[in-house]
C-alpha cells in the first residue's frame, strides 16, 4: 500500500474510533465494485452481506434489551427503520464517507458515488470490523453510531405504507395497489421504482435500491399527496 492510501486509512480509522489490524482489509471496504472496470470485487459484497445481518442482530438485541414491554409488531416497526437506507445514508455521511472513497479512488469516482454505494459501504465496514476484531468490536461500533438514533424514537416509527393502508381503511377507500416495478442499473447496485394506486384518489411512483425501499417511497410520496389536498 502507497504512502498516500495509508494516511487516509489512518484518517478513516481515527474518525471511525477502530483500528484495523489489516489496512488492506479496510481499503477493500473503500473499493466498490462500481469503481472497478471488471466488477470483480465480490469480497465487497460477501463484506455487505455480513455485516447486514451483524448490524440486524446487534440493533435486535438492543430493542430487545430498552424496549422491554413493546410487542414484537412494535420492535419490527423499530428495526425496519434503523436499518434502512435512510439511517446507513445519515451515518455514511457523518462519518464523511463519500470524502475518502474519493480520495482512495479518484475524483471520476464523485460521479458515480450515490446513496445506495454509501449505505452498502457502511455494511461492508461493519463487516470488515467483524473480521478483523470480532462482534464485541463490531457491536461497539454500531451502538456507538446508533444508540442515540434509537433512544430517539420515543414510539415505533410508522412506515409509509402502513400509513397510507390505515388512512385508505378510514376513509373507506379500496387498498393500495403497488404494480409498474422496473429495475435499472447494475446487480451490484440496482435501483427499482414502482406506482402505487388508491382508488379514486389517485397514484405515485417512487424509487429505492429494493423493491420494499421503492414502495416505501411510492406509499410516503402518495400519502404527502394526499395532505396536501387536504390542506388546499
């Protein structure tokens, strides 16, 4: 490793509050496969998908253990939350993520650094500090980036889509109808849309880096519709 890639990791790891036994271990979470012209860096992936499911566990545990006397309705409402795009993106960013990734990978890599890249990285790194250092060192990491975030929400959080069936159930209108789902981009880094419907009130689209975030969306933008109608 280059003198000048290992003064950013040295960088990343002091705003991260973890020490990497292995700084090729950390470069690699910096190493999206959208920044490598043969897309061969499966590693990053393998890394998501571990740290996805660590991140689950760790933030279950931790509803499990504050919100003792919530239903288990309750707690999936909290996790679905805390571990949607929404809050990696928030904490991607706080940690300056999108700086590093380009400075490890060039300036044509600002071009190509979305929402979905900074999230996945953020899975990936919670991966990579699984390997390196085990759970206790990972669970460290996330609580540290998460606990304040969860103590937040005094009540579950309601998704859009509930919100949107709930007021269709009131108001005694038809459920609402989610078809049109398209995927574009890359495996590595797809984007879906997809048009919700209520009957006789109308429809949106919305977009997200899987099917569940795309009508969330789809449910959020229909439902801001409709209070803005109200309010006219």
């Amino acid at each position: 490793m280059n003198k000048f890639k290992s003064e950013i990791n040295k960088k990343i790891q002091i705003n991260i509050n973890y020490e990497f036994k292995s700084d090729d271990l950390l470069l690699m979470v910096f190493k999206h496969p959208s920044f490598i012209l043969d897309n061969t860096n499966n590693y990053f992936e393998r890394l998501e998908f571990l740290g996805d499911r660590v991140l689950g566990l760790t933030i279950a545990h931790f509803l499990f253990k504050t919100f003792y006397d919530e239903s288990e309705g309750d707690l999936a409402q909290r996790i679905s939350e805390l571990v949607s795009r929404k809050i990696l993106l928030e904490i991607s960013n706080k940690l300056d993520f999108k700086q590093y990734m380009i400075l490890l990978n060039g300036d044509k890599s600002s071009k190509v650094i979305n929402d979905t890249i900074l999230s996945d990285t953020l899975e990936a790194l919670i991966g990579a500090i699984f390997i390196d250092g085990g759970f206790l060192k990972a669970k460290h990491f996330i609580l540290s980036n998460w606990k304040q975030i969860v103590l937040n929400y005094k009540a579950p959080p309601r998704d859009p889509k509930s919100l949107l069936q709930e007021w269709a159930m009131a108001n005694s209108l038809s459920m609402p109808i989610y078809n049109n789902y398209v995927k574009k981009g890359p495996d590595h880094s797809p984007i879906f849309s997809v048009r919700v419907k209520v009957k006789n009130l109308g429809s949106t689209s919305g977009e997200g880096a899987s099917k569940k975030i795309a009508e969330m969306d789809a449910a959020l933008n229909l439902y801001k519709k409709i209070n803005m109608k109200l309010l006219q």
